[in-house]
C-alpha cells in the first residue's frame, strides 16, 4: 500500500536527521560501515510510513532491489546490534514516528508487564476452562438436539417448545 508522494522536505528531514544521528551523508557513493546501515535505516522508515521500494530507491539513487535487500536485512541488524538499535530509535523518535512503547521501558517496567501478562493470561486460562467445562455438559445433551434439528421446522419451533415446557412442568410436579 502506496500513499500519496509526500513533501520533499520530509525526505530531506529524514535524511538530515540520520545524518546527524550516523554523522553520514547517505547520498555519497561507498559501502563504508555505516553507509548501508544508515541507508537500511533510511528505508526502514520510509516503508514504515508508506513509501514504496522504487520511490524509496529514486531518492537514495539505488535500484529497487537493493532497497528490498536493506529491508530484508534492518530487522536482523537492529536486533542484534545494541548501537543501531538505538540510532534506530533515535531516529523514529526524531522523526516523530511512534514506535512501540516496549522498546523504550526499563528492565524493571519490562519485568512488571510480563508479571501482569503472566497473571492476565492465567485468568484467561481459568475462564476458558470454565467455558470448557460447560460444553462439556452441553454435549451431553447434544443427541436430543440435533434430534429435534432434524425433526422440526423453523415454523414448528414454538409448538415444540411449548410440549416441552409442558413435558417438563408435568415431569417435575
């Protein structure tokens, strides 16, 4: 999914700020460490937001399938290596992007959520047990229903239930 073509001046915001958070200039031509990783930098975030792999690929004078091998290539790298990951944030941060809130929390906030998951997904757990065991008595039933399913129709609903409430006052009287 393609947007719009947007201002010029949001390619060449993208481009100072990675500039100044890489200290490169990702229009020079080499392969130099940290050309490629700002650059994979560049069109992680421009994919994020829309662009597509041509456009991406016009504006850093690259062919679209070096832009697919950047995109292919960002997700490994940031998370493996500490330093990108936090230029990468940096940038998103500096761009205005928000990303997910779980990469800016401390240890401390990490280890409180997975607690309260933890116990959330207990309580889950309980409640689909509880669901579980009240199919179970309703499979119990299951013959008469589909006896009744097959034996009546839509029009005949309320006629069968009325011998049934009768059926059952008797029975309990």
């Amino acid at each position: 999914m393609h947007k719009q073509r947007r201002d010029p001046s949001e390619i060449g915001k993208l481009k100072d700020i990675i500039g100044i958070i890489f200290g490169v200039d990702i229009d020079k031509k080499t392969r130099r460490v940290p050309y490629p990783s700002a650059r994979a930098v560049f069109t992680k975030v421009l994919l994020s937001i829309g662009y597509g792999y041509t456009e991406i690929g016009r504006f850093l004078d690259k062919n679209h399938a070096t832009i697919i091998h950047y995109n292919n290539q960002i997700d490994t790298l940031i998370q493996h290596d500490q330093q990108l990951r936090m230029k990468y944030e940096e940038v998103i941060k500096n761009f205005g992007i928000e990303e997910n809130p779980i990469h800016k929390m401390s240890d401390l906030e990490l280890k409180k959520e997975v607690i309260a998951l933890k116990s959330q997904n207990k309580k889950l757990y309980l409640e689909k047990e509880l669901i579980m065991s009240r199919v179970q008595k309703e499979i119990y039933f299951q013959d008469v229903l589909d006896l009744i399913k097959e034996r009546i129709g839509k029009t005949d609903k309320e006629k069968v239930k009325k011998v049934l409430t009768r059926y059952f006052n008797g029975v309990r009287n």
